[in-house]
C-alpha cells in the first residue's frame, strides 16, 4: 500500500466528510497529524477531533491554509460562499477535490485561481459503511497524479471508477441515487415478507441479506446479472412465477427509467448551478 504523504484538509465536516476520515486512517493511508477538518459546528468539530485525533478548526481559511489536498465536502448551496472565502488561501500547488453533487468543474474552477488543479467526484452513502462507489473526473489541469490521489482517499471507502466529467450525470442517476432505490426496494420486500406471515424483523434481516448476498455473489463472480438470474429460475418454479409478476408489473422498465430520470435533474441542476456561480 503506498500511502498518501499529503496534508489533507477536509471542508465541511458532515457525514461522507467523517466517513472518509475514518476510512483514511483505519486503513493506514495516512496519520492523524496529516488530516484536518473545519466546520461552523464547534461542538462536532471538536467531537471530530476527539474521536479521530486529527486538526480541527472553525475557520476554513485556518485549513486550508495547511493543506495540500483541500477536499470540498459543503453542501452545493453553500459552494459559492465557500469558494469565494478560501480561494486566495489555497496553495498554488494544491489539489481541490470536490464531493458536492451536482457542481461542475468550470463552476468551481470560476471562482478559483486560473490553473488550479480540480477533481470532481461522485460519492455513495455507503461509504459510510466502507461499502462505497464513487466516480472521479479529472479538470483541466490535474495529473495522473492527481487523479492517483484521489482514487486512494475514495478507495479507502469503497470502489472508484475513473470516468470524464461527462458521465457524472449518469452516475448520479445510478449510484449516486441509487441507494434510494435499493432501500425503497427493501422496504417493499420487507412489507412483501410480513404479508406471507413472517415477523417484520425477520423480513427486514431476510430481505437486506439477500440483496446484499446477491450484490456480492455478483461481484465476485463477475458473471452476467442474468446468468446468475437464471441459476435461481428453474421450470415452473416459484421464482420464475415471481419473476413473471415482476415483468407484468413493469419493475425493469421503471428502474431504467427511474436512473434515467435521475440523470437528467442531475444535468438539470449542474446546468442551474453554474449558470448561478458564473453569475455571481
């Protein structure tokens, strides 16, 4: 494993923002004395600091002024104002990595200093759980470094996926929206359980074992989604009975329009949000 040599300085210290500082220092990728974080919260940032022995301040430009890797994790809403505090205090050698969804590069990049080296990402929330997928796309004037760099931080979390900024639309619509499909998936295969007889806790273990069992086995097979679909369907069976009701009700048809749809509020929103920070 190489590990990062980097100071990394985490803007905004949420959820994803934890997640990947424990990610980062249980797997060894770097230690406490390299990662900060900052937020407007005194009591969570000193709770941050506590439970992960890292630097924490309340002031973002404090931060990232001792960071070589600044990572954007700010709600879309508020990236103008943050851009616009620290932009004259990040090192012309630093890397700017973003997880706010939504936000394109040349949004970020219009409010930084010209060259400055910008990943964009696309984070799950099961990073939280190390069960992570994320997507990263390079701007204009970062290396395969860079890039290199920030792979180990999201990696350290789940799997990553180098793709062009182009695609990150979609994989909103996919992963990045998808847990929301799964749980609502769940939910229904839960309710599905308590209704044929079984206790709602067994219904819920039974149904988020199964999906997970099922991911896994895909995973590690990497066979085709329908072979292993088959492997379960045998003639005049019941899963193929259920199965048959699943394509009455439309379920494929809904999921890939579901994605779709997704996908397009994501090019909607990016469209909107720099239009807005060019604006301003």
């Amino acid at each position: 494993m190489v590990k990062l040599d980097k100071r990394i300085g985490f803007v905004g210290a949420g959820n994803m923002a934890e997640a990947l500082i424990r990610g980062l220092l249980r797997g060894g990728h770097c230690e406490p004395g390299q990662v900060g974080g900052s937020g407007p919260n005194p009591e969570r940032i000193e709770e941050l600091a506590k439970r992960h022995g890292i630097f924490t301040t309340t002031d973002n430009k404090v931060l990232v002024d001792r960071s070589d890797i600044v990572v954007l994790a700010v709600k879309p809403q508020i990236m103008r104002r943050v851009l616009d505090e620290i932009a004259d205090r990040i090192h012309p050698g630093a890397l700017v990595i973003s997880i706010a969804a939504g936000v394109p590069i040349a949004a970020i990049e219009s409010r930084l200093r010209e060259g400055t080296r910008i990943v964009r990402t696309m984070p799950n929330t099961p990073a939280l759980v190390d069960a992570g997928a994320t997507a990263i796309a390079a701007g204009g004037h970062a290396t395969p470094a860079d890039l290199a760099d920030a792979k180990r931080i999201f990696d350290a979390v789940g799997i990553t996926v180098t793709l062009d900024e182009s695609q990150l639309d979609a994989v909103t619509g996919l992963s990045g929206s998808g847990p929301a499909y799964i749980f609502l998936i769940l939910e229904a295969l839960s309710d599905a359980g308590v209704k044929v007889g079984l206790s709602r806790h067994t219904a819920q273990l039974l149904a988020a074992q199964t999906v997970m069992g099922s991911s896994k086995l895909l995973l590690e097979t990497n066979e085709h989604p329908g072979r292993l679909k088959d492997m379960v369907t045998s003639p005049g069976g019941t899963a193929i009975t259920g199965l048959h009701t699943l394509e009455h009700g439309g379920v494929r048809t809904t999921l890939i329009d579901a994605v779709e749809a997704a996908t397009i509020r994501s090019r909607e929103l990016g469209l909107a949000m720099l239009e807005g920070t060019r604006a301003g």
